[in-house]
C-alpha cells in the first residue's frame, strides 16, 4: 500500500464529501424546479385568464358601442320630428276651417311660419339668404350672371331658392343670379 502525501489526501476528502453533496442536491434542485415551473404556470394561466377577462370586456365594449350608435341614428331626429308635430298641427287645423277669409288663412301661414322658424333654429338649421353678398361657391349655386356696372362682379344680386345650412354645414346652397363685368 502507497502512502499518498498528506495534500493529496486533504484534496480527496473534499471531493468525496462534494460527492456525497452532488446526490443530494440534485433531488433539492429538482423539486425547487418542479416548484418554480408550478408557480410559472400558475402565472401564466392568471395571466391567460386576465387577458381573456379582457378581451371579453373590450368586446362587450365594441358591442354596447354598437348599440349605442344604432340607437342614437335611429332616434337622432325625434326631437325635431316633435317640434315638427306643431306646425303639422297647425296646418291641419288650416285645412280643417270651412270659412276663412284670407286675412285668416294669411295670418295662419304666418303663425305656421314662425314655428317653423322656431323648430329651425332650436336645433341650428339657419337660413341662407345672400342678396348684397359676394358669392361664395361653397354656400350658392350660381344659375345665371347678370352684367351690371353698379356693383362689384359677383356680387349676389337676387336669390331664386334661400339654401339651408345645420351647424354651418351646407344641406342645400342658395340658387342665386350673380353679377358680372360689363363685357367691352
């Protein structure tokens, strides 16, 4: 039997008890693995199931919108509509009168008129009257020029049909005649 010096026995004492460490640790680690991947999965699922929440809600969001847009077309002119009713009123209590004179009927119209008016400015339906005005193409539809000297070319000089803006955006551009220069 060879005697080893006393170094190398210090050496292998060491590597046997790392040995003896090496079997114990890896069944440590491997359940600290095994705990680590649970808890891993365990988060992910909670994150899977809080995007599904999510994504549940945000498409329940999507359809509530929905609703709500087709609802507010469908209803958007019930206001109107209900201001209308009046002047509808009073023209059939209008054509329901069998003597009338025609200050009676005048006076009627002009009643009716002026609640038509009302309805169209409660919901900012304005009129578009341009006589005097420079034209404007965006707002009137020029149907004839008129050569005349007194006032600048372009000028509006009558207005055949008044157009209609809501909420400064033109539903029908005043029909107007406009002036042009005197041709040389």
């Amino acid at each position: 039997m060879e005697h080893k010096p006393q170094e190398e026995a210090a050496n292998e004492q060491p590597s046997s008890s790392n040995e003896n460490n090496s079997t114990e640790h890896p069944a440590t680690e491997l359940d600290a693995l095994k705990k680590a991947l649970e808890e891993a999965e365990s988060q992910v699922k909670e994150k899977n199931d809080a995007w599904l929440r999510a994504l549940a809600e945000s498409e329940n969001i999507r359809k509530r919108a929905a609703q709500d847009l087709a609802s507010a077309k469908k209803f958007a002119l019930e206001s109107f509509a209900s201001e209308l009713l009046a002047v509808m009123d009073s023209m059939d209590a209008a054509l329901a009168v069998s003597e009338a004179t025609l200050e009676s009927y005048k006076n009627g119209v002009e009643l009716t008129a002026r609640q038509l008016k009302t309805a169209f400015e409660k919901f900012h339906l304005t009129e578009i009257n341009p006589v005097n005005e420079k034209f404007d193409p965006n707002r009137h539809q020029a149907i004839a020029a008129i050569e005349n000297g007194d006032v600048a070319p372009n000028t509006i000089l009558s207005v055949m049909q008044k157009g209609f803006a809501l909420h400064e955006r033109v539903l029908r551009p005043a029909l107007v005649t406009v002036s042009k220069a005197k041709e040389s």
